[in-house]
C-alpha cells in the first residue's frame, strides 16, 4: 500500500508560483497566515538561504527537476508561447529529469498543476496520472487543464481543484504496492489577484497594514503604466497585496488538506514532504513589483531568487529545524537520489551537491567545507555569485554590474561596484562566477550570448533559432 518503508520513501513535492521566501509565517512574517506551512515546518527543515537558479518560472522548474543550470538545459526565460496540442513541444525532450530516475526505480507517478515546460498536455515518462494546466498561469476560475491529454476547462477555484485531485491520487495509491511520487504544483500566488479569490481569504486582509511589504519609489527598471503605478501591481497596489496574501493563505489550506489526506493514510513517516518555489517575488521591495523580470534589465536580488524551502519525514528528518546553509534548485536531484538511496552514479556535469547529511541531521559544523560554499544564479546575460557575506551581480556583456556587502547591508541597498575599497572582493568574485560557469556551462546553450530580455521564450535553441526564440524585450519596437 504505497511505500511504508521510511528507508524507500514515496516523495510529495509541493511547489508554489512566485512565493517569496518573506511569504511565509514561520520566516518571520507575523501578517500573514499559512498555519499549514508553519506545521510543516516544526515537523521538518526549514531551509533558509535556498536559492531558485533562475528567478522566473520556466528555467527555475527545469533547473529543479534536472539538476542543470539554464545555460545546459536551453530554458532561459518563461515560456511565451503555446506548449500543447499540435503546437507542443518538449523543452526538455532528452534529458534526464528525477523524476525519470524515481520511473526506473519503479515509482508510480502524478503530476496535479503547472508544468510549464513544453508539452504540457503530455505527460512524462513513468506518470501514470497527469493533470496540467494548458500554459503558465492564467485566472483562477475556467482555467484550461488537461487530464491524461484531454482538454477541460476547470470550473472550481484552481487552488482546491488541484488539492482534490491530490488527494484523489494519493487515496488511489495508497493500495497499490509501488512507491509513490506527486507533484503538486499551485499556480498560487502567482497573478492575477483582484477578483480571483475567495472572499474567506480577501477578508483577512481588508485591515492589513502589509508592513512587510514596504513600498518605496519604483525602482528606475521597473515599467510603469499610464498612471505610474508598477505594472506588476494591476494597476492597484493595494488590491494587489490584499490578493497576493489572499492567494497564499487559500494555497496554504490547499497543502493543509493534502498533507491530512498523507495522515490518514498513514503514509507520514514514509513519505518524504518538500515544499518550495520556482521564483522569488517583490511585492514592493526595492520598488519592484515582480521577480527577475519585474525589471529590465534582470535583477538578483534575495527577494527575486530566495525561494521557501521545507522539507519533512518524521523519524528521519530532525523536526523543527532551521537550517541557514547556502543551497540551491542544482542540489535537489543528487540529495533527492541520496535520500532515497537510489542507485544512479554521481554526474559530473551536474553543478549541484547533495545535502542528504543535513537532512539526516549530520550538517557539518561552522567552519566545514559547505560552510564555504557560494551559490550561483543566472537569467540569460545576467549572472550571480553569491556568499554569506557578499553578492556579485555581472551583465554581460557591458553591465551594469552590482556589488553588496550582505553583511553592513543585507537590504541591498548601496552598490559598490565602483568602490576602489572593495576591488579585491570584486575581482575575486567576479573569477570564481566566470570559472564556475565556463565549468559547467554548453556552450551552444550559453546564457550570456543570448538576448534573453525577462519577455518570454518562444523556441527551444536550436542553429538559427535565434532571431525569434526570444521576445524582444519591454518597449522594444516590434
């Protein structure tokens, strides 16, 4: 029935859309609700500093499921285009996902929300359930979905419609002998806000203050409309919290029923549960109202590319754990292949380093090797290198490039690239990001030679793609 050996574990990954890590109770923030989350929480690892690879959906997600950075997989930016149907076409056809690795290690598969890969309709290998939204997002009522390649539009809010199809899945396997995996993937919090969600959620917003979303003056790269306000915004900055907030508190009883559902089941102690995101987002911090491409050029700020990251296994995962190490989207499919003991020779080619010991509650101490560690992030010719102390923005190919002392300046506020007092950590850091890169990177799939402008991608890249593999970027002429 399922898998009860916490040794073999079933994996439930819950992946929300464009959370950032501020989003969250149990990260400090006291105004909004996910008592679920929080739950979750106190019964696992919180990680703090883990970062997406890409801070928008696409190359975040594949980054995730394969282990690649953007610049070896081709997903550089969201996809722009229709991915299903006749018009479908699998970004990652051909390479190796974990979830390849989890179907020849005989798990059965299901996948409940967004994709957003390419054939969206289509389900992979080893899914024996698929139930996908058509695109990337879109309202939350009437949503196109596809169930097992054939399209509906759902009538419920997207939100429940997908924790019940959860948690169909999960009763249904729950008496079969085979391991299980799932893929929960909200579209929340992802826009649109005003208008799309329950009264029961809006309401407990009416009074906010939304003090953990201040709202400074746009910042210079964020477009605007006709009347100033941020386009991110809708148009109406406070409607737009009141249902971003809204947004995550109804995800957030969406998980809560899923996570009853493994309960009953009796599935806790042998299902490992990870909670994360594919992006950041600001909501108003540093004057932004969006993620990587809230403004042009590509920003890397924490609040783009930190991501929520919870993970639980009651018996084998400490409970109640908070966990600052440097870690990243790369790490997940090598810890993912340790923790379930999966018999998949390490890749040299993948970037990522498992953190299975911490999960097992054996984190080196202070001053150990992945003490030292950077992580790393790149959004087509925009790249980071990012330490405990400091973090390193490069543009390729003129800039401008950013320099923070995260430690005299966590809220990234004072660039110092051009500071002769910090020359040494500059170069320093701007080596080890070109080194790492040119390590790791395909070159026929190299981000920095790319117009990748935060609008969309269209074509996989391909010889003589380019011209029309990307939208051009905000304000371009057509």
């Amino acid at each position: 029935m399922a898998s009860r050996d916490p040794g073999r574990p079933n994996v439930l990954l819950i992946l929300s859309d464009d959370q950032g890590q501020w989003a969250m109770g149990c990260a400090g923030n006291d105004e909004i609700h996910t008592p679920y989350l929080d739950a979750l929480a106190a019964r696992g690892v919180r990680f703090s500093r883990f970062f997406c690879t890409s801070p928008v959906c696409s190359p975040a997600r594949a980054s995730l499921f394969t282990g690649e950075l953007p610049s070896q997989h081709g997903v550089h930016d969201w996809l722009s285009y229709h991915h299903a149907g006749r018009t479908g076409i699998d970004f990652l056809a051909g390479r190796t996902l974990f979830t390849d690795l989890f179907a020849d290690a005989g798990y059965r598969l299901g996948l409940s929300g967004k994709w957003h890969l390419g054939a969206n309709d289509r389900p992979r290998k080893g899914f024996v359930h698929w139930y996908a939204h058509e695109s990337g997002g879109g309202p939350y009522y009437g949503a196109p979905m596809y169930r097992d390649a054939t399209r509906t539009e759902e009538p419920r809010y997207l939100t429940d419609a997908l924790a019940d199809d959860a948690v169909d899945f999960l009763s249904a396997e729950s008496d079969r002998p085979e391991p299980f995996h799932l893929s929960v993937h909200f579209t929340a919090p992802h826009k649109p806000w005003k208008g799309q969600h329950p009264r029961q959620y809006t309401d407990l917003y009416e009074d906010c203050a939304f003090t953990t979303c201040p709202q400074g003056p746009p910042h210079p790269w964020q477009p605007l409309d006709e009347d100033g306000v941020p386009v991110g915004g809708e148009g109406d900055i406070r409607a737009a919290l009141i249902g971003y907030f809204a947004a995550t508190t109804a995800m957030d009883a969406a998980v809560g029923r899923v996570l009853e559902r493994l309960d009953a089941l009796g599935l806790t102690e042998s299902t490992l549960v990870i909670f994360t995101s594919d992006n950041g987002f600001n909501a108003g911090h540093h004057g932004v109202w969006g993620k990587g491409n809230g403004t042009f050029p590509q920003n890397m700020y924490d609040s783009s590319v930190l991501v929520p990251c919870l993970m639980s296994q009651p018996g084998r995962i400490p409970q109640g754990t908070h966990c600052d190490t440097l870690l990243s989207q790369y790490d997940v499919l090598p810890t993912l292949v340790d923790h379930l003991g999966l018999d998949v020779p390490d890749d040299p080619d993948l970037p990522g380093r498992s953190f299975a010991d911490i999960l097992a509650g054996t984190e080196p101490a202070a001053g150990a090797d992945r003490e030292r560690i950077v992580v790393y992030d790149e959004y087509g010719p925009v790249r980071m290198i990012r330490s405990r102390d400091h973090k390193y923005v490069h543009r390729y190919p003129h800039g401008p490039h950013e320099l923070y002392d995260l430690t005299a300046d966590p809220g990234e506020e004072r660039n110092l690239v051009a500071d002769p007092a910090h020359d040494a950590v500059r170069i320093d850091l701007a080596a080890r990001l070109d080194a790492w890169f040119a390590r790791y990177v395909d070159p026929a799939m190299d981000g920095a030679r790319l117009p990748v402008a935060g609008s969309g991608q269209r074509t996989p890249i391909t010889p003589g793609s380019l011209p029309t593999a990307f939208e051009p970027p905000p304000g371009a002429a057509p």
